[in-house]
C-alpha cells in the first residue's frame, strides 16, 4: 500500500537533496510557497501540467509531518 507521502522523494542527485515531487525538478518548498503565496492547486494545475492534484496534496502533508517534530536542538557550532 503506497501513500501519498511516497509522492515525496530526495535524490541527492536532484535539486541538491532537497525533498522533491516525484523526483522530478519540483521542490516541495516552491510548492508550498506558491500555495501559501495565495495560488489555487487548479493554478497550478494548469501551470504544470505534468503534475497532479495528489501530488500538491502530498506536498501539504509533507509540510504537516514536518510541524509534528516534537522538539529541536541547538546543534554546538
């Protein structure tokens, strides 16, 4: 059984590691970016056709995991 988290992948061969639609050359942090900018999941539908709704979704998930941290730490420098 797949999720919709597995939409969200790192490759560190792509977009230097960083999370990724599908592995494609769509970073999870410009989606969410656009999303918060106001941009409707149907704008971006329509500018980029070659993604879908699950994965803008997967991409709202994602972002809510990372939320869910329950602590940090200062890591000493």
């Amino acid at each position: 059984m797949t999720t919709i988290l597995s939409r969200i992948t790192t490759d560190p061969e792509i977009c230097h590691g960083k999370p990724t639609i599908r592995g494609l050359r769509y970073p999870v942090e410009n989606m969410l970016q656009l999303l918060a900018s106001g941009m409707t999941i149907e704008e971006l539908l329509a500018d980029y056709p070659d993604l879908v709704r699950e994965d803008f979704l997967a991409c709202i998930s994602y972002a809510s995991k990372l939320v869910q941290i329950k602590s940090i730490h200062k890591i000493a420098s």
